[in-house]
C-alpha cells in the first residue's frame, strides 16, 4: 500500500536513484573569466563557474589561497567577462596556471605561476571605464564591477565574493538591436558541466518574466 504523503512516490517504487558520494558538486554554471589587480599593478586572469547574478550584484566562490581571491581582498575592482562556448580552449589554457607565487601547496597538482596569463590564454586586455582591471576584448559581455563584500565560507578554503556591477559592455550581435535586452537566442553562455564544457542546447520554452518572449515558446496550456 502506498502509504507516502501526496505527490510523493512510495519508497519500493523510486528505483532509478543511487546513492553516490561524487568528489564535487559542479553541476553547470557559466565560466566567467575575472581580471583583477595585482600587487605591482599588473593584471591578473583567472577562469572560475561557482558565479550567479542576483540583481545586479554578481555572487562569486573563490578558493581563499588563489591570486584572485587575494586581489580581490585588497583592491576590489573587477572585471567579469563572459566568454562565449567556442572560447573553451582559451578558457582551458588558464586552467593551469596561476598568477601567485610562489604556488600554493593547496593548488593541484601541475599548477604553474604565470604573470602573463593574457598571452598565455592568447586574450587581448582593453582598457576597462570605471575599473582598472582590463576587459577581456574576445568575450561578448563584460561586466565592470566593485568587490564590495569579501568574506569566507563555512568550509573555510573558499572567499565569498559579492561584486556589484557598475557598467555592462555587450557584443551588438548579442543585443536586440535599438533595446538594452541581451538577445537570449543570439547569446550562449559557456557552461562547466562537471569539469566539462557544454554550450546551450536549444531553446525549450522562456519564463512569463521575459522581456524577449517568442509567441512559439510559452509553456502549454
Ligand atoms: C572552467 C573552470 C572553472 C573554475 N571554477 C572555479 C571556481 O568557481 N572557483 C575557484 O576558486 N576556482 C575555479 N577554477 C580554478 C581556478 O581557475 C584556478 O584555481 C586558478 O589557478 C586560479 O588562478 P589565480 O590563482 O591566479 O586566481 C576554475 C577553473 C576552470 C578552468
């Protein structure tokens, strides 16, 4: 007999789940890639996914021992670039390197200090308009943003980062021309999917919220 409450199946009837114990929890978010300041005043690069937007303040995970998170804790202008799927190679080329030093004990294994992490992604810096950390000019949207809240996490080996946005650069091909709307069918993000990369597949429908909506695409009645 069914004894569960309604809407929730019997116990002898959910055989498809498995219990598991996965080394990490990565279950697709956007690459972002973050240029902040460094010391000296050069410029570092870093690809990162745990990034969500919340308004207009942009929420980011850090591992605490990493450049960017030292940065950010010192001299809180940021960068936030978005790349597009086809940049995963470049994105992957960072995914090594480091721009401290000497390299933590807690980075993995074969992480290696680069202070030129721009030529070593083959990216172009341009000069950012209310920060000083440069755009990253191959990715379509650019967020010029301000840490204004660094602290860390329960686990401890991480930052929590809350970066608001002061001014967004956007490629005209992923604009609605002549609105302020990013076209959603033109812009795809690039998505970490347990450390592999995926774009978007097609679109399946879009929220009533919408300011974009596509009569084809509204959820049936
Ligand atoms: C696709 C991708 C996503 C990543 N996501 C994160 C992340 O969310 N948080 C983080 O701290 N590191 C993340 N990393 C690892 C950092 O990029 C890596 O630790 C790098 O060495 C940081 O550089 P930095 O020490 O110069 O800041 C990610 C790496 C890749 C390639």
């Amino acid at each position: 007999m069914n004894t569960a409450p309604p809407g929730i199946r019997a116990q002898e009837t959910a055989v498809t789940h498995v219990e598991i114990t996965p080394s990490i929890l990565y279950f697709g978010t956007p690459v972002v890639l973050l240029t902040t300041e460094n010391q000296d005043g050069t410029f570092n690069l870093a690809p990162m996914s745990s990034a969500w937007a919340l308004g207009h303040t942009v929420v980011l995970g850090l591992g605490r021992d990493g450049q960017t998170a030292h940065n950010l804790g010192s001299r809180p202008d940021v960068v936030i670039n978005l790349p597009a799927p086809a940049q995963w190679p470049a994105v992957e080329r960072l995914a090594p390197l480091t721009g401290r030093n000497p390299v933590p004990s807690t980075k993995p294994d074969g992480c290696r200090f680069e202070p030129e992490k721009f030529a070593a992604a083959g990216l172009t810096g341009e000069p950012s308009h209310l920060v000083r950390p440069p755009r990253v000019a191959e990715c379509p949207i650019q967020l010029e943003a301000r840490a204004e809240r660094v602290r860390p996490d329960v686990s401890g080996e991480f930052v929590i980062v809350e970066a608001v946005v002061r001014k967004v650069h956007a490629d005209a091909r992923v604009v609605v021309p002549g609105t302020d709307h990013i076209d959603p069918t033109a812009w795809s993000p690039l998505i970490y999917n347990f450390r592999h990369y995926f774009g978007l597949g097609p679109e399946l429908g879009h929220s009533y919220r919408t300011q974009t909506p596509r009569g084809s695409h509204q959820v049936p009645a």
